[in-house]
C-alpha cells in the first residue's frame, strides 16, 4: 500500500501514460487475435497501431481516454499511490 506515493508527480503521470499504453496494447493485440469471432474494421493494422491515448471500442466509437479505461479496469493502482487526472 502506497508504495510509489513518494514518488514525485510528474513522474506517476508518466508511468500512468506508459502502463496504460502497454495495456492498450495488449488489449489491441487481443482484438486482433479475435479476429476469428467476427471484428471487421477498415484497417486491422491503423486500428492495432494507431494513436495509444485514446481507448477504441471494437463495437462502439471511442468515448474515453486510454488513462480512463486504464483506471476503470485496475482500480487497485491507486492502493499503490497513483491517481486518476
């Protein structure tokens, strides 16, 4: 419990930035592997690689920031000393 509160703010925003980044990623690379199931899109490679701040929906228009959805799915990295915003 609050292991990186210490840590000074600009440097939890990065490391925000980048896990969320990496679990976009992940995330896309799941999709794509998904593509058996039925996802079209008119570009599997532009929606795999294209811009990691903004969270795309398989089925719905993007709505939320790729922070936002990181949060919404590992609520407990606050336990750890980082913040939404």
């Amino acid at each position: 419990m609050g292991e990186f509160e210490d840590l000074p703010k600009s440097t939890k925003r990065k490391l925000v930035k980048l896990m969320a980044r990496i679990s976009e990623k992940s995330y896309r690379r799941g999709v794509q592997q998904a593509l058996a199931v039925g996802f079209t899109h008119k570009s599997v490679s532009d929606w795999r690689y294209g811009d990691m701040n903004k969270s795309k929906g398989i089925d719905t228009p993007c709505t939320f920031s790729t922070k936002d959805r990181f949060f919404q799915q590992n609520s407990e990295i606050t336990q750890v000393g980082f913040r939404e915003g």
